[in-house]
C-alpha cells in the first residue's frame, strides 16, 4: 500500500515537472523580448549621461563634468577600425572651425591601442573642444541603444537632448539639428 502512494506521488511530481519543462522557456523568451513600448535609457532620461572614459594618457578620466556648461555638445561612439567612423571624424575635422563652440566627447570600446592611434592619426589633441576616452565599462552602447557606428547623440546648452544619428551622417545636418536648438 506504501509503495502505491509513492508511484501516485511520483506521477504527480512527473507531470509537474513535465509541465514546468514546457512553460518556462515561453516565459523565458517572452522576457527576452523588448518591448515596442519600452523606451531606451536615453529616451527616459533626456540629458547627459554620466560617463566616465579613459583618457588617451592612460590615468585620467573624463567625466560629464568635464563638459563646459552652456555650450553645445555631440557624443559621438565610435570604433577605431570602423571605415564609417574614420570618414565622420574627417568630415567633422575638415570643417572644425563650424564645431569651435561645441564640446565634442568621442567614446570607443575598443582596445586602448587603437583608440591612442586613431587619436595620434587625427591629431585630436589639436583641437581643444574635442576629448577622447575609452568606455572601458561599457555604458554609453545599452544606455543609447547603440546599433550602428558611428553613433552621435547631440545636447543643447542646458544639456538636454536634441536628436541622436545611427550611422555617417553630413556635417550640415548636424549643425542643422543644432541650429534649431541655439
């Protein structure tokens, strides 16, 4: 009699976790999936994100704090192997008297080495409104939502938000977005 309560209570713990073996991964992949109504990070909080990014000199940080206040500013991620990304910075530098008054903050994930050549090749350090570093914690790509390079999220004088590009875009329409904000 003992041994039929057991295979009754073995039945029953069978099917339990037969049926736990078919619900979960629906739950599972139904949590995966991104919501169409769910905002990225940067949508839900519209200014300047707090960043930290290693400097080309390998021992200073810059910060949003670094920023100067009341002027306009474009984040721009970026790879260092990236083609797209080389001919951005190129454009941006071939028409760097249009960007004078607009802190530009370039952001990579990439090796370190890479990013202290592409900062060397396009002598960065020429230009005062634009600071390097490496997002050594991996913040900027989930906080933007990153898809494509380069990315590029522009900010009026209050830091707010304007406009975020996926993807090489013409220098004119970058001043263009900031225009409509000065």
């Amino acid at each position: 009699m003992c041994f039929g309560k057991y295979k009754a209570l073995l039945n029953i713990m069978k099917k339990i976790i037969l049926l736990l073996l078919i619900v979960t991964p629906g739950f599972v992949l139904q949590a995966q999936q991104q919501q169409p109504d769910q905002q990225a990070p940067y949508q839900k909080f519209p200014t300047i994100p707090p960043f930290k990014l290693l400097k080309v000199d390998s021992s200073t940080y810059i910060t949003k704090e670094d920023i100067k206040r009341h002027h306009l500013t474009m984040i721009m991620f970026f790879s260092p192997e990236c083609d797209h990304c080389k001919h951005q910075t190129e454009d941006i530098l071939a028409e760097s008297d249009k960007f004078k008054n607009i802190e530009i903050v370039m952001a990579t994930f990439q090796p370190f080495p890479e990013m202290k050549e592409f900062y060397n090749h396009y002598r960065i350090a020429d230009h005062p409104n634009i600071k390097m570093g490496r997002d050594d914690k991996y913040i900027l790509p989930p906080f933007y939502r990153i898809q494509s390079l380069p990315f590029i999220a522009l900010y009026d004088k209050k830091g707010d938000l304007i406009t975020t590009f996926q993807g090489n875009q013409k220098v004119d329409k970058i001043l263009t977005a900031f225009g409509e904000k000065k």
